[in-house]
C-alpha cells in the first residue's frame, strides 16, 4: 500500500453490500434527473410543434404597413427572419343567388377570392396545411380554399389553369372603396359592387384546410395563396409582416423601438386603431405570438414567465435537495459505520486531510459507477414510458415524441455528480474531526454521548410500559442518529407529497370546468340569431335528450342599499360607486333564458318561491341567482349571496340599447343558488335574472336567440347530432359548436397521459425513499448491537428488545410522518400558488397522499427492522459485546 488512500478501493470491494446500495441510491437520483430532463424537454418540443401549428412560427407580426416601410422592418438589426404577405386583390368567385338572398336577407353580394401573396418564410412561418397538392414555386401558382370549390362554375382540379379578375370591392351608394380590416378581411357592405382592374392566369396546385377557428365572413370571403417574393415592393400596396427575432428578451421594448424608428408611436398594440401620425399608415396592428413566446419564457406578460420559471425551478429544487439529502445520509451512515476504522488511521499517522480525501475518493468511485448507469437506466426507463403512450389513444399528447438531448444528459450526469460531491463533503469533514482515543472507544458516534436527564413520557410509559420508554429514550438521547434517521424520511415523505401534488394539478388542467352539456350550437353570424326550424330539427333527433335556448344580455339594475349583503359590500366595494335613487346602479347584470322547458326544469333548484309561467309573463317575472362563489385576498374560499332578493321584491333594471332608456320593472318571483347547467356556483361578480322568454322579448326589444345548448342521451350515438352541426356549418359559416363529450373524451386521456408521466417518477421516488428509510433504520439498529446485546445482559428478554425496537420504528415513522407532511402540504400549496400564475386551478387538500405517505411511513419502517432483528436474534451475546459492528 503506498498511500492511505489505496485503502478506499479495499474497503469498497470489502463492504460489498455498503458499495452497491450506495452505487443504487446514486443510480436512483442520476435516472430521476434524467427522466424529468428528458420528459420535460420532450413536452416541451411538443408543446412549441402544436403551438406553431395552431398560432404561427412568428414572434411578432406587424399587420396593414404601408410598402414603404416593409424594407425597413426587413432590415432591422433586431429581426432575424420576416415572412412577408402582399395583397394582390380580390376575385369574384360568382354572384351571391336571389335564393341565397332571401335565405340569408344579410348574404354579400359576391363570394369572393381574397388573394394574398406569401413569400417562402411566410408559408412556413404560418403553416399554410393543405388537403392535397403542394405549395405554390412561382407567381402563377396559386392554391384556393377547399371550402371555396363547390362555388365555382366549374370546379378547378390539381394542374388546371383559371383565368381571374382581380379588383377591388367599393361601396355602390357612395363609390368609395371598401375599407379593409385584418388578413381576415372580414366584413361587406350589402350594396357593395366588385371592380374588376385586371386578369391574370393561374395554375392551381394544391387545395388547403379551413382555418381551425373560422369566422362568420369565410361563407363568402375565401382564402387564396400565390407566391410572391416580395423583391420589389411596392409602396402603394399593403403588406403583412411575421417576425422572428434575434433575440427574444425584451421583445416588447424592440419592436416598439423598431415601430418608432418607422415614426410609428401612436400604433395601437394588439388593436387596429387609425393612426394620427405624419405618415399615411393607416390600421396597422401590432401583435405578439405571446402562446408561442411563453413556451421560450419570453412572454409580453411577466406575471407567466416568472410563474413557469419560478415553479419549474421548485421543483428542479426539491429534487436536487431530496437527492442530496438521500446520497448524504448514505455517506453520513457510512462515516458512522468506521469511525473506529478513521481512528485507528489517525493513531498511526494519518492527517484530517487525508481521512477527507479517502472519503472523496469513495464519492469519485462510486459515482464514476453509478453516474453512467442512472443515465442509461433513465434514458430507458424514458424509452419505455414513451413506447407505452404510443400505444394509447391520447388526444393532446398524441405525437409527442422523445426527445434524446446531449445537453440533458450532461446536464445529468453533472448535477448527479455535484449532488454527491455535496452530499460527500459532511460526512467527509465529520471523519477527519475523529478523535483517535474517543473513535477506538465508541463504534457510531464522533464522540461520547454526554447525557445529563432526558425526560420520561408518561402517556408513553403506560402505553407501553418500560419497554415503550427504553424506546422513547432511545430516542433523545443521541440526538444527531436521531435527526439523520428522521432527516431521511422526512425528505422521502415531502417528495412523494409534491410530486402526487403535481399529479393532481395535471389531472386539473385537463378537465373541463364550466357549464354541464354535451354540446352546444353558437351562431356569430350578421343577423346573430339561431332560426326555430334549427331549433325543431335538434330537439326532435333521437340522440337529444332536451336542447335548451339560450337568450342572453347585459342589463343595468338599480339595487337598492338594504338588499346588498353588507358582508359582500365590504369585501367588494368597487362593485357598488354609483348611487341612484335609493341604491346603486350596477352594470354587471344579466337578463337570461333557458325557453319555457328551461324552467320547467329549473324548478327543482329552487330555494325560494315557485315557477308560474303565466304569471312570469304578466308581472314581469324574473328568478334571481344570487349566490356565488369569490375568494378573499387572503385566499381563502367564501360561498355568499351578492345581495338578500327575496320573493316579491321589485327590481328596475334597463337594457343597453340607447332606443330603450326607461328602466323597466321586475319581480322576483324565485330565488337559486346555480343555474340550470352547472354544479358549481357562480365565480362571477354578476346578478342573473333568469325569466320567460315572452318577459325577455318584452324587456329586451326582440326575441332572438344565438345559441343551443344540448343534453345528450349517454347511451346513443352523438353522430347524428355532429353531422347536422357540419352539415349547417357547410351552409353558413356563421355557426359553430362546441362537443363537449369529445372534450372530456380528450381530458381523460391526457389526464392518462399526464399520470403515466408523473406515476413513473413517483415510482422511481417511492423506491429511493424506500431504500432511504430501509438503509437509514437498519443500519442505525445494526450499530447498536452492542447496546442491545447489553440491554439482553442485564436480564432483558428478546421478546422485549425486538418490542423496544419496533416501538422506535414506529416512534420514528410518527414524528417523520407528522413533519414531512406538514412540509411537503405547504410546498405543495407554494408550487400550486407559483403555477396560478399561467394557470389558474383550485388547490385541493392531499388528504389522498397524506394517508398513503402516513401508512407509507408506517409500514416502510416496520419492514427495516425485520434483518437487523434476525440478525441480532443470530449472535449470542458474548460475541455481540467483543466484536466490533
């Protein structure tokens, strides 16, 4: 041996069982790193893949700019790519039919071809998608709505040459040109006429997809692509540019320097405003990807970077201190373990510094082993974790894909390496301070234990007798095993705790809250009204077991001062500034209907009053809903009634339509607590007046309604229900619905998904806090043999040590129980309170993960003390008390 270093690599060849359940625990940790890395930059990757096909690979788009000032965005310091968008005209597609007309009295006269030019960038910036055939390569190519063909006379096919006029759209009753908002370019005018400047020939190679999120004007204006290059500019035109920045920090504070260096000032960010500048830019409209940005932790809105970065960081966090906590308690017992071996090293010469450097150089090895193996072990446990969702039917997260990062894994392997060099430098230090004569005295400790008086329990004592208090002793009387013991499993506790936390945070974000339906029918149309005969045709298909329709409008009401809760008044003035007659008007109102089977089936949710119909229409019948549900700024929940409406009271309430401004007089003829279609209450701050829809064509001027909602039968097809949905859709695009049996289809797969993820590290913790407390408990016992043969000495029974030992477990198991989760409640709360940031969810108290951590605790300790008791139970006392541990 030349150096007393040479000695680590005999003591772990020696200690072969020490060596491998240490190489484990460092196997452990390394492999939890790198499956949150791995599984965090995989989600990641397919968060910003479904980001950019749903909103754009853009960061900033300057919509409307005048040709003049497109070089000089292009050309910016700060931009690093622009796509760039021309308008080349419109083209009559056909005439709108007279039958069209009568059908539809707000019909344009024309559908339209609204033909814009895209450069390469811009194709790819915003993910043109087509049905079939390619983009276009040149300015004669051109690819047309798939929406738009069964319009023409003769339908264009892949290949085909059409001949187009394009010109502008002007206003017939004034002759002016029709003033154009947006890419979009929504709107028309009903006595517009279409001027044809000039034709133009294309070939059509490719048909592409309606947009996900339609609009009410796409049934008559329709999308068309050709290339353009956009060499040559063209200063009368208007362009479109998507940005992609250099450098995302500060992305605000550029591009409102890159707008003023254009003389832009008064542009009016993520709104379309008529500038009052010296130039003639007019509508221009500035937006951020901000979906997109969010994903880069570069959002326009601080409040979500710094949530995402300081939530992600907890948690990053808690892993690297559980780590820590768990190699240095292995170490720490290690160190335990030989302090009589330091002792005898430092009575033949060997210096603190090297006792410290023989420590190191154990954490080297150990983790030149372990290290490479946890990222192995990680990189496979990732492997088939991604395989198994594979197999699944996933909705969001269905082509997420794994992402194998060098970055990652080093990142790994270094944190895992730091983790243990952390965990080493403790116990390293606590070597090199052994006293020679003290270490060849006392096996376990540094030092004499110096005990003066510990106290007895009494409940204790008769609970349990004299073995309970030996127990309880035990306990406080070293009171550094004590804490390196309950240290280990508190920590195992908070992990398990925050990361079910998450668990149950995941399952949050994929559920689908709001109103109880299965689906609804909306219409944004012009006329913004949905026709009976739709009505008639839902309400009769066998699949609806009741459709509902919706009125709804905001109505001021005057509430009188008495029937305020004083104790909302107090919580929420700012909801009661303006005084009128003998109370306050509010705003904030709404008048509603279900129709008259909508209150038949209201009725059973009253708290107050009863459901005449025939008397709502004659005195103006209104049922108030009142109650709801509004948190405190110190967080805390409170279910309240806004204001003390009873049965009888008159309410004046007036519409917002400036040709009604009498206020109009309701009663109240019912009170509920929810709704007809929801299971929660109201967190809105509004009053609802829900009533006939006789009283509210009365109040409100009109009977129109603009949306269904639609209670399905759960045990037949909605088929037939989506398919008349389409098939109005095709009709008019001003109709839209909402499927909400696919929605929580979806939720509950991805809440699936989310599990299967968040289940695994909590498999891969539980196992580490396992081995944790298994290693901490047994090994803490199997040093004290000799106390326990000593005990058995002086006439204690073995029935009685092995009582004495598994009170201490339990002992143990209670107070780290009590501990870890009072911690591992409120980190859970504080991450929870970091994330409401983005999103905002509901905490819910982990009673779940409390009992099973509790009973974890419980039986984990139960279990360490089955081999250091068979040990124990196979040497004799004599032996016990003349060799070493």
């Amino acid at each position: 041996m030349k150096s007393y270093t040479a000695l680590t690599g005999r003591y772990l060849k020696g200690q072969k069982k020490r060596s491998l359940l240490t190489i484990l625990g460092i196997i452990l940790s390394v492999t939890l790193l790198t499956s949150i890395g791995t599984v965090g930059l995989s989600y990641w990757d397919k968060s910003v893949r479904q980001t950019v096909r749903d909103y754009g690979e853009y960061h900033v788009s300057i919509n409307d700019l005048s040709g003049e000032a497109v070089p000089k965005v292009i050309n910016n310091a700060t931009v690093k790519t622009a796509g760039v968008i021309s308008r080349e005209g419109y083209a009559v597609v056909r005439q709108t039919k007279e039958k069209e007309q009568k059908e539809d009295p707000f019909a344009a006269p024309y559908r339209y071809l609204n033909i814009k030019g895209y450069d390469t960038n811009a194709m790819k910036m915003l993910q043109v998608r087509l049905d079939s055939g390619r983009l276009p390569k040149n300015p004669n190519e051109i690819i047309l709505s798939s929406s738009s063909l069964s319009y023409f006379s003769e339908k264009p096919k892949l290949g085909e040459e059409i001949t187009l006029d394009l010109g502008i759209r002007k206003v017939a009753s004034t002759g002016e040109d029709k003033e154009i908002n947006g890419l979009g370019d929504y709107g028309w005018d009903l006595d517009e006429v279409f001027q044809p400047e000039f034709q133009r020939k294309y070939t059509v190679v490719g048909f592409m997809k309606s947009p996900s999120t339609g609009n009410w004007s796409s049934r008559y204006i329709y999308p068309a692509i050709t290339l353009n290059d956009n060499q040559s500019i063209n200063n009368n035109k208007k362009y479109f540019i998507y940005l992609k920045m250099k450098s995302l920090n500060e992305i605000k504070e550029k591009t409102e320097a890159l707008l003023s260096s254009l003389q832009m000032n008064n542009v009016e960010q993520n709104s379309a405003m008529q500038l009052d500048s010296g130039n003639d830019i007019k509508n221009v409209r500035v937006e951020y990807n901000n979906e997109l940005l969010k994903l880069y932790g570069k959002s326009t809105y601080e409040g979500v970077n710094n949530s995402l970065i300081l939530a992600f960081a907890a948690i990053i966090a808690i892993i690297m201190i559980c780590t820590i906590a768990m190699i240095y308690n292995i170490f720490q017992i290690s160190v335990l373990e030989r302090i009589s071996q330091f002792g005898m090293l430092r009575c033949i010469g060997a210096t603190p510094a090297q006792i410290r450097k023989i420590v190191m150089q154990e954490a080297t090895l150990l983790s030149l082993i372990g290290i490479p193996i946890g990222i192995l072990t990680g990189t496979l446990f990732m492997s088939a974790l991604f395989h198994s969702i594979s197999l699944l039917t996933l909705g969001f997260l269905n082509d997420m894909r794994m992402i194998f990062s060098i970055p990652v894994i080093i990142s790994a392997g270094l944190l895992g390496l730091l983790t243990v060099f952390l965990s080493a430098i403790g116990p390293a230090k606590q070597a090199s301070r052994v006293s020679p004569l003290e270490a060849l005295k006392n096996a376990g400790s540094t030092r004499v234990e110096q005990i003066s008086k510990i106290k007895t329990s009494r409940l204790v004592q008769k609970l349990f007798g004299m073995v309970g208090q030996f127990a309880s002793r035990n306990l406080k009387r070293n009171k550094r095993r004590f804490r390196i013991t309950v240290f280990s499993m508190i920590i195992s506790i908070i992990l398990f705790i925050v990361f079910s936390g998450l668990v149950g945070f995941m399952k949050q974000t994929t559920q689908i809250s709001g109103a109880q339906y299965s689906y609804s029918l909306s219409y944004d149309g012009p006329s913004g009204r949905i026709d009976d005969t739709v009505y008639q045709h839902i309400a009769h298909l066998d699949a609806v077991q009741q459709a509902y329709k919706f009125y709804s409008n905001q109505v001021m009401a005057i509430i009188p001062k008495d029937k305020i809760n004083p104790k909302y008044y107090e919580l929420n003035k700012n909801r009661y500034v303006v005084p009128q007659e003998e109370g306050y008007r509010t705003d904030n109102n709404y008048l509603a209907s279900y129709g008259d089977n909508g209150l038949d089936d209201l009725s059973s949710r009253l708290t107050a009053g009863k459901i005449d119909k025939a008397k709502m229409n004659q005195e103006n019948g209104v049922i108030v809903q009142q109650k709801l549900s509004m948190i405190t700024e110190e967080g805390k929940e409170l279910i309240l009634d806004q204001t003390h409406f009873k049965v009888g009271d008159r309410i004046k309430i007036q519409t917002y339509d400036g040709s009604r401004k009498k206020y109009q007089t309701v009663t109240v003829v019912g009170i509920v607590d929810q709704d007809l279609l929801s299971k929660e209450y109201n967190s809105s701050h509004i009053v609802s007046f829900i009533t006939t829809p006789k009283v509210y064509s009365k109040i409100m001027g009109n009977d129109s309604y603009s949306r269904i909602f639609i209670l399905a039968n759960p045990e037949l097809s909605g088929h037939t229900i989506t398919d008349y949905f389409k098939s109005l859709m095709e009709k008019d695009a001003g109709f839209n619905y909402r499927d909400r049996v696919e929605e929580l289809a979806q939720a509950k797969n991805d809440a699936k998904t989310f599990s299967i993820f968040l289940y695994g590290f909590i498999g891969v913790i539980v196992l580490i806090a396992f081995l944790n407390i298994i290693n901490t408990v047994s090994t803490n016992l199997i040093l004290r043999t000799k106390e326990f043969a000593t005990l058995k000495a002086i006439g204690m029974t073995q029935k009685e040590v092995r009582t004495m030992i598994v009170l201490e477990s339990i002992f143990y198991g209670l107070f780290a129980a009590v501990i870890g989760i009072l911690l591992g409640t409120g980190i859970d709360y504080g991450i929870h309170h970091l994330f409401a940031g983005v999103l905002d969810t509901d905490w819910v108290f982990p009673w779940y993960s409390i009992t099973i951590a509790f009973a974890g605790s419980m039986i984990t300790t139960l279990l360490a003390t089955i081999v250091p008791m068979y040990r124990l139970n196979r040497v004799s006392i004599v032996d016990a008390l003349r060799r070493e541990n």
